[in-house]
C-alpha cells in the first residue's frame, strides 16, 4: 500500500493507493473522495456489542467503513479528519497505541482493534468511558486538531487531557481536577492528567474544548436572553 | 485586472489589482479592505437565480441574499478578498466552458462571467448539504474557496466524491447524487451520507476538509439557540 500525507500540517489529508486485493479501514465519514471503482462496506466497530459501548459511550462513531480494491489496477482513495490539523501514522510490528475519542481515521489489515475501559474519570472529563487500543502487525493513521507533538514519558507527566490524543498503554492515567473544584475552574485548566509509566504520548497543539469554550463566550447573551425571558414570564 | 494570492493555502487572501473602469462581483460580506475611491453597490442578481425569489433560494443555499460589485471608476484600485473559513483559494479562468460550483464555494467572479443558480433537483436536498448548485458560463475569471486545501482530479472514467467535500467541477462530467452503499440501511450508518458519482472526461476539485463535519464536531457542544 502507498500512502502520502499532503498539506501537513494545517490541512493533513491521507492520500492512499490500494493495490489489487488490499483494503483500508476508515472511521465513518473520513472518505472524502476516491476512485469509482473501489467497493465499500459498513461494519460494526470491533463487533455489534462493544461496537454500542463504544458508540453510547465511548463518544465515536459505531460504525467502520471497509474499502477494497477488487480489481486488478491500483486504485486511489482520500481519507481526512473532521478537524483541521496534522495527521500521522504508526507501524504498530508488535507495539500498542491508545487513542483517545476523535483521533481514530484509518487502520490497514492485521490491525486488532479493542475496546479498553478508561474509567469513570475519563467519562466525568467527557472523554468517554471506552478508549481504543490498537495492537497487532498493521499500520494505523490518527489526527489532531492543531499540530502534533510527541513526549516520551520516562516516569511522570502532566498534560491537559483535552490535548492528549495518543499513548502508549504502558502508561497509566490518573485525570483529576487541577487543584480541587475551584481551583479546576478557575484556573481555566480544565481537566488535567497525571500521566505515570513509560512510552510515548502524542499531543495536539490546540483542543476543541478550548475552541467551544471561547464560542460559549461569545453566545453568552443567548442564554442570558432566555434566562431573563423566563424571569419576566415568572413575574 | 491581476490576481495575487497571499498565504496560500492555510489562510489565503485575494489581493485583486483593478485596472480603472474594472468591475468585479463577490459574495458579500468578502471584502478585507480596499482603496477608498472603489464605489461599492449591493445587488440582488438578475436573471436566472436573480432578483428577489433567486435571492431567496441562494439565502436557502446557505448563500447570502446580496452580492457586492465592486467598480474601480477612473484609477486603478486595490481590493482585498476573502472566505470565512480557513482555506484556499482557487482561481479559474473559464474560456467558453461552464463549471459548477458548490454555492458556498463561490467568491468572486468577473462580469462577463455568468452566474447562475441551478437546483439539482429533489435528490441534493436529503444529502444534508447545501447544495445548491452555481453555474458558471461565459468566459472570464472565477475565484473559488474552501475549508481546508483543494486538489485536483482528473477524472477518467468513474470518481466518487463525499458532497461535503465538492469545490467544483467541469459541466462536462456526468454527474449523479446517490447513496455511498448500496443498501439505505448502509448508506445512513456509515457516516458518508451521500456522495457524488462522477463519470466521464474532465476535472473536479475537492477540499480536503468538510465545513459540516467540522461544525457539527463543534457546534455540537455548543448551548443551542
């Protein structure tokens, strides 16, 4: 298979070939354009019950879209993400990837794909209560929103969990509030993660936590509006 | 008149060189900045798609109701154009060809460019974009944009495009809506929607971002209105 990842890094875009006979799994909705002549088909995510999980759950689509080549030329397929930012792709040969909600675009054959429970924290942080983890031999693309960094955790590390988009499972999550309720709230800070183990983190240099917060902004007088609405009603 | 694009292609302006006498047509609410002696009008189109009920459906269309003309009177101007999105831009000089424009693709254009509003029919309106097609006639230059970047098809035989991601393409291909999958049950879970079929000779170009899927990943975790 031969892939090329153009307009890196605002506008990352896969632009993939499929040999006669190979196949790509994407998320659904990441196919932006591709030849005529490849088939499609829609499969649960990972099986029909942790594929609900994972959609009431876990924040992701339910559904992946197979595309294969069944003729005998190469055909040619575009995949993107939802967001604007850069995309990257892992050999897996052996080693783990976690994702976090929304990285997820595309996985090659030989991938496994499972569902990993993240915990009632991750939920309360609105990341879901499902993460996925990809093992196996194949290869797995992933984007950001913004640009993309990579960390190497050597014992302990703290991110904002809003920018945290991959890592390797030798790492265990601790999220909590930065510094009690208040502090968590006032500080702007969010929901941060106390990262513990070894292994690679990958960040996104922008959230769309932050994004939707400063458009909350600037809505503000809508609610405002309706609030005094249904004061005047009471009166 | 000469065309310069700046900042290509994360956030690309048009930096549009008029000569006197020149005229130039965008959608409104485009202009950046301009010289201060270039007389501004707003306009409802005439013709097909024009005046008060085309204006309405271009409203439908996600388009606004007006277009602004542009004219530089007896000096030369400067005029500044660009999109609300971040994206590029694509000149397109038409030589007696049409080309169909996915309307919120549309920027500018320049007089002797022809703009029409072309309904596709019922099909386009379950695909959840807003498309509404724009054609373009004549000859002349057309200044397109697009969330993210453009790339270029050359379509020889049969290309699938998602709806969300059509720029533009030749009149000339041979298009149809249809579902992804073969089956409703299919096409509705996932997640492409509708797509478009392309068939034939001719170029199509596709931005490499989806303004709705974008939107709703943010606009779904906004307080609705």
């Amino acid at each position: 298979m031969k892939y090329d990842i153009r307009y890196k890094p605002s506008f990352a875009t896969l632009f993939l070939t499929l040999q006669p006979g190979e196949q790509i799994f994407a998320e659904a909705g990441a196919m932006a354009s591709m030849s005529g002549k490849l088939s499609m088909d829609t499969t649960f995510f990972g099986g029909l019950i942790p594929g609900l999980l994972k959609s009431f759950l876990g924040g992701e689509s339910l559904f992946l879209n197979e595309f294969s080549n069944k003729t005998q030329s190469p055909q040619e397929i575009v995949l993107t993400q939802s967001s604007v930012g850069d995309i990257t792709q892992i050999q897996l040969n052996g080693r783990e990837i976690c994702l976090q909600p929304g990285a997820y675009i595309a996985h090659t054959r030989g991938t496994k794909v499972q569902l990993r429970w993240a915990g009632f924290a991750s939920w309360f942080a609105g990341e879901g209560l499902f993460k996925l983890k990809l093992s196996g031999k194949g290869m797995v693309f992933f984007g950001a929103y913004g640009g993309l960094s990579t960390v190497e955790v050597q014992d302990s590390f703290v991110v904002d969990n809003g920018h945290l988009v991959a890592y390797e499972p030798g790492i265990k999550m601790n999220i909590g509030m930065s510094g009690g309720l208040l502090g968590s709230v006032t500080s702007g800070e969010g929901f941060i993660n106390r990262l513990e183990g070894r292994g690679k983190i990958y960040l996104q240099s922008r959230s769309v936590d932050g994004l939707v917060r400063f458009l909350r902004t600037q809505l503000g007088y809508v609610t405002e509006l309706f609030l005094l609405t249904l004061c005047c009603f009471n009166l | 008149m000469k065309l310069e694009l700046l900042h290509q292609p994360d956030s690309a302006i048009a930096k549009v060189h008029m000569g006197p006498q020149e005229e130039l047509l965008a959608e409104a609410g485009a202009m950046v900045a301009m010289s201060s002696h270039i007389n501004v009008s707003t306009t409802l189109r005439k013709g097909k798609g024009g005046g008060v009920f085309g204006g309405l459906k271009r409203m439908m269309g996600g388009e606004s109701l007006f277009m602004s003309v542009f004219r530089s009177g007896s000096s030369a101007a400067e005029l500044y154009l660009a999109p609300k999105l971040m994206g590029d831009i694509l000149p397109y000089t038409l030589s007696g060809t049409e080309l169909v424009i996915q309307s919120s693709s549309y920027l500018a254009s320049t007089p002797s460019v022809q703009i029409d509003l072309g309904f596709t029919g019922f099909k386009s309106l379950f695909s959840g974009e807003s498309l509404f097609w724009l054609t373009a006639n004549g000859s002349g230059l057309v200044m397109l944009n697009a969330f993210g970047s453009i790339y270029e098809i050359e379509v020889d035989g049969d290309y699938v495009v998602d709806t969300g991601h059509i720029v533009a393409f030749e009149r000339s291909l041979d298009y149809s809506i249809s579902k992804a999958n073969k089956s409703w049950a299919g096409a509705f879970f996932s997640g492409e929607g509708f797509v478009c079929q392309f068939r034939g000779r001719a170029k199509v170009w596709c931005q490499t971002h989806n303004p709705g899927a974008f939107g709703r990943k943010v606009g779904g975790k906004l307080p609705p209105r």
